[in-house]
C-alpha cells in the first residue's frame, strides 16, 4: 500500500485564504459607511441646460435646487458655457476660439 501523508501545506493555504477573505469583508463592512459619506460628499452632479434657456428659467432651477434637503449648502454653482471655454482653455493651455469653431458646451448646473 501507498504511504497517506497528510497535506498540511494545503490546510494551511485554506484557512490563510479563508482568514484574508474574511478579514477582506470585515474591514468592507467596518469601513462601508465611511466611505460611502466620503464618496457622496466628493462626487458632483453636472446638470446640463438646453440651449435657449432664459436666465430667468435657469435660476429658478438653481434656486429650486437649493432648497432641496439633501444638497449639500453653498454646493450650488451655475457656469455659463463662456466660462466652462475659459475654464478649458486653462486646463490644457488651448484657445479653443482660435480653431474655428463655435462653442460647444453647454450652460451647467454643478452642485453636490
């Protein structure tokens, strides 16, 4: 008959691995809440407005907007589609205006 040696190299490997998952989940669970609070306060909504829209329509979107509970206060920003170029035109040291083209941003509502 053949000699049974137990495999203990591979037990070993399957309870490190199950103890690493595990452990993996806990600190998922312990630090969930964290991150999503981290995660809601960092990301911003970018609302788009139509072409054509009068200045008189837009703020009452934005002031809409600021009333709602769950917006974060003085979060709310709107940028004309002037501004958005210019914004650009910094970030990557661009003049966009002289490639010949119009504008093709849009006016934007950025709140979080």
């Amino acid at each position: 008959m053949e000699n049974f040696k137990p495999k203990y190299f591979y037990s070993v490997i399957s309870v490190a691995i199950s103890l690493m998952m595990l452990g993996l989940f806990g600190m998922i669970i312990i630090h969930g809440r964290a991150l999503v609070q981290y995660t809601k306060e960092k990301v911003n909504i970018i609302v788009e407005v139509r072409n054509g829209t009068s200045q008189d329509d837009i703020q009452a979107i934005v002031e809409d907007i600021k009333k709602k509970p769950l917006i974060k206060k003085n979060s709310v920003e709107y940028v004309s589609k002037d501004q958005a170029l210019e914004l650009i035109s910094e970030d990557f040291g661009l003049e966009v205006s002289s490639l010949g083209m119009a504008n093709p941003l849009y006016d934007v509502i950025v709140f979080n």
